[in-house]
C-alpha cells in the first residue's frame, strides 16, 4: 500500500485538560483557570499500521506531555498565543504534518456565561 494511500489519515488527542495562569487579567494569571486543548495531526498511519511500531507514528504521550508541559509551565495573555506556542512546538517535533489546534478556557469570564471561549488554529508542514 503507498503513502498516498494514508493521505487522509488523523491522529488525536481530545481533552487534555490542565489548570493554566494565561489571560489578559492579573486575576487570570495569579488563580489559573482550566484550560482545555485538542490536538489533530494529518499524519499518514500507513507505514505504522504496517510495522506497527511506536517509531513510525506520532507518540500521543509525548505530545499530551508537551501540551502539559507549555499549558503549566508558560504564561501567556492571549489563547491564541497559547496556541501559536502549541503548534510551534509540536511542528517542531514533526515537521511533516499538518496541525490542527483547539484551546478552549473555562469559564471565560465573559458576559452572557459561555461555557468555555477558544480558537482554533491551522498549521501547515514547515519549509525549509
């Protein structure tokens, strides 16, 4: 079977949640509030359906961990710069897909009480 067979092909994770000090208010960056992210990577599963070895696909462990890692540890005002610094990352780490980030803020704060506020970012593989 070739690779262009795989063209359609996602990986994701859903949900990795975390408690994070990112917003435009001091309030925001002092108590934290929960954050969720959704990760989707076109990514052909081909060659791992086929060998069906860790080393050739993505590692969902790693990249909840990175997820964790950026959401815990960083501070940032804007969701989409939390995003941006996501995708960066995991871009980083493969080049090859293209990356589909959601971050979604609970409770946003915001009138009219929606359940969470969020973006969703789209990246492509990158050039050299």
């Amino acid at each position: 079977m070739s690779e262009r067979a795989g063209r359609g092909d996602r990986i994701f994770l859903e949900g990795i949640g975390f408690v994070g000090r990112h917003g435009v208010y001091a309030e925001e960056r002092v108590a934290g509030q929960r954050f969720e992210v959704d990760l989707e990577l076109r990514h052909s599963c081909v060659r791992a359906a086929a060998t069906d070895s860790l080393a050739d696909t993505v590692d969902y462990a790693e990249l909840a961990g990175l997820v964790l890692e950026i959401g815990t540890q960083e501070s940032f005002q804007l969701v989409e710069r939390l995003a941006e610094r996501i995708a960066d990352r995991v871009l980083a780490r493969y080049p090859e897909v293209r990356l589909t980030v959601t971050v979604r803020k609970y409770p946003p704060g915001i009138p009219g009480n929606p359940r969470f506020a969020g973006v969703t970012l789209r990246r492509g593989p990158r050039r050299p």
